[in-house]
C-alpha cells in the first residue's frame, strides 16, 4: 500500500507516525511545498522576539523521516490530483500514484485587499520564511492587524525587540472568535500595560509609503510607522482539492465524513483545510486548531490501516500566552451561541483571575479562563466530553455535596461555579 500525503505540517507528521505505528510495510511519500522538515508554527513569534534559538522550531531533522520509513519531498508543490488514476502531479510534471491520499495542506493568510499590502516593510508570521524575514527586518514602530493569537504573539515578539508596538482589530475586542469581550478587556488592559498600543472597534483603510512602509491610515487616524504585520486570518488551502472534483464547503474547507474520507473514495483530508463538525454541537465546524489536526490525523491513519474509527468532531482549546498574561477559551463562546435557547452564562472574578461558562441546554459548551483558573481547564473539558447534565446536578445537589457522596469529586467542583 502506498499512502502519498500532502504537507508536510502538524497534520502530515501526525499521519505519518500513526500510520507507521499500525502498519509497518506501508510506502509512505509526503511532500511539500517548503524546502524545510517540520517546524512548529506556533513557536515561531518567540522566534521572532529571540526567547526560541531559529533551530529549536523545528520537530524533527530530516534524518528522522528516513528512520520512520517516510520518503520526504521537499520543495514540491502539488499542481494537480487525478482521483481517476489515482495520481498526483507536482514540480516540473513529475506524477506519483497512489492507493491511499491524505491532503494536510492547511491554510494561507488572508491578505485583505486595501492600498499598499505590497510594500516593503509588510510581513506575515505564519510560515518559516516569514519568521525569518520578520526577525532580519530592521524596524522601529510596527502596527499588528488583527488580533488572533498569531497578532497578538508577534505583537509581543515586536515589542520585546525594541519596537513601538500597535494593535488594530476591527472587532469590538481582541481574539473575537475566542474570547468574548468581559475577558477580552482584561486580556485588552495587560497588554496595554506592557507598552502595546490596543485599538478595536477600528478599521484599516489603507498602507501609506512611496516604497517602502510609512504609515497605516484607519477610519479614526494615522499612526506613523515603518513595519505592518498582517494577522488578519487563515483561509483553508482547499484550490488543488477543488480543482479535482473533491468536495468543498461553501467558502469554508475540504469537506469530510466521520472517517475524515472526503467524497472521493481513499482521498482524506485533516488539519487547517478540512471542515468537520464541532464535538458539543454537531454543526459544521471549520477548527484551526493542532489539536484538531492531530485528532484527525490518527482517524486517518487508523482508517487507512483497516482499523474502522470515527472522528467526534473538533473542539476549540486556545491558550493565550503573552508577556505574564495566562488564558485559555474552550469550545464556544457566548457570541457564538448567542440566540439560541437555553443558553446560561455563569461568571466569576477573583482578582486577578476570570472565569466563565457557558451552557447550552443543560450542558457545558465553553469555558473562558484568565489567571489561576486556567489550571481547571481540564476538569471543564471532561465536563464538556462526558456531557455531564448540570440540571441533574443542579436538582441532585443535596445528595451530590453531602459528606462521603458517591458522585464524582468533579461534579461538587462544578457544582460551586454554579453556585450551588
């Protein structure tokens, strides 16, 4: 059996393995774009802000691939899949069969479309190549666009090297598909008081310079600058799967079932470019996530294998780490739910430490840490797994908090988040 992966990224890797793992004999090609063996994307703004030496991002030497039986392409881009003949296409119209195909080709920044976004002076933190060209640049005054962790992380990056550092999100507050805005503040109000420069609520209209970068002008000013980082969102890399009748989600990502199988029979895709659905609601789910690509890496493999698995769905864990700030945001928001019935939100300060729930029907569908608190993510992310019904606890409570109860310690922990 031959097994051809595209990418050569968190989700790739994490095919890879599993599949060599349950089956020894099998061919295994990966190929990628890169010129460079696998890195770790999120290590990469720490880089850039000199707390991580260049060579410690990487997860693996190339040597590691061949002892893992893995033939490794690099710097070969995919032009084209025939899913009648099962055959890839790649550089200078070099073609490679295949018995089984997994796309893990993730996501490309979006670039928006104003004024100047070809300027010297424009960088991008998702990649390798950017981290590099980010780290030599030689800048003073940067402005960050957007506001997600890879904004938000080279923003700190910036500002540890020196840089007057500005954050500009169109949304009314930072991370808005992670946190809502009560711990978007207080996340708002560290940065701050490290020296960062937050604006929301404001719109960039264009990237002023003759050459090179001079300034950023939105709805409300002008703010004077020699560096722009774009941070303004990943688009899953679907345009090779659609061009080979593989089906996609209305601009959204590579659409799959329980066995992450796209509609072409033996054709997979996980990571960044896949659409599947979330764990706790059953909707189509579009989770940017190396937790999801990992998940979904081992369905694949295991299916590929023989091994029949189905894949839940994918689960939002976001951790924001930034200067002596902690946070973390399970599955969903309140934004998110907002307009469905039966939504509760439950919310605690404790100094400096934050917490809300949110619960949808009875059960817990998101979580939003700051502080110490974080360290309970993962008694919530059980309650969340186990879909433990907090109207039977709420009803049960007497029984489940008297002395030498036989519930479970964890029920009587959310049980005082609840106030009960």
């Amino acid at each position: 059996m031959h097994v051809v992966i595209i990418g050569n990224g968190i989700g790739g890797n994490a095919c890879a393995t599993k599949i060599r793992q349950y089956d020894k004999d099998a061919n295994i090609t990966m190929l990628s774009a890169e010129t460079c063996p696998s890195y770790d994307p999120c290590s990469l703004p720490y880089f850039v802000g000199g707390a991580v030496p260049r060579d410690e991002v990487f997860l693996k030497p190339a040597e590691t691939y061949e002892e893992e039986g893995v033939s490794l392409l690099l710097g070969h881009k995919v032009t084209k899949i025939d899913t009648e003949q099962k055959k890839i296409y790649f550089s200078e119209k070099k073609g490679l069969c295949y018995d089984k195909l997994v796309i893990a080709v993730g996501g490309g920044m979006v670039v928006p479309p104003f004024k100047g976004v070809d300027l010297k002076g424009i960088h991008f933190c998702k990649t390798l190549g950017d981290a590099d060209n980010l780290s030599n640049h030689q800048g003073t005054a940067a402005v960050v666009i957007g506001t997600g962790l890879i904004g938000i992380e080279a923003g700190e990056a910036l500002k540890k090297k020196g840089y007057e550092v500005t954050l500009i999100e169109v949304a009314d507050w930072i991370m808005p598909k992670s946190y809502d805005e009560e711990p978007a503040r207080i996340l708002s109000d560290a940065l701050r008081s490290n020296g960062i420069n937050v604006l929301c609520g404001e719109k960039v209209m264009q990237i002023n310079g003759e050459t090179c970068v001079e300034s950023v002008t939105t709805d409300k000013r002008e703010i004077k600058c020699d560096t722009v980082v774009l941070a303004t969102g990943v688009r899953p890399s679907t345009e090779i799967a659609g061009e080979a009748g593989i089906a996609l989600a209305q601009n959204r990502g590579i659409i799959v079932n329980e066995q992450m199988m796209t509609n072409v029979p033996d054709v997979y895709a996980c990571g960044d470019c896949a659409q599947t659905q979330d764990a706790f609601t059953g909707e189509n789910a579009l989770n940017m996530l190396r937790n999801n690509a990992v998940e979904q890496a081992e369905v694949i493999a295991k299916n590929i294998v023989g091994i029949d698995t189905s894949y839940r769905g994918a689960w939002n864990f976001t951790r924001a780490h930034f200067f002596h700030s902690h946070a973390v945001s399970l599955g969903k928001t309140e934004t998110s739910v907002a307009g469905n019935e039966g939504v509760e939100i439950i919310e605690k300060r404790f100094k400096d430490d934050y917490a809300k729930l949110i619960i949808l029907n009875g059960k817990l569908v998101g979580a939003q840490l700051i502080g110490k608190e974080t360290l309970k993510a993962g008694i919530l992310l059980g309650v969340m797994w186990r879909q433990d019904n907090l109207n039977e606890l709420r009803d049960n409570w007497k029984n489940i908090s008297a002395f030498n109860s036989p519930y479970p310690w964890n029920y009587r922990f959310i049980g005082k988040y609840m106030n009960l």
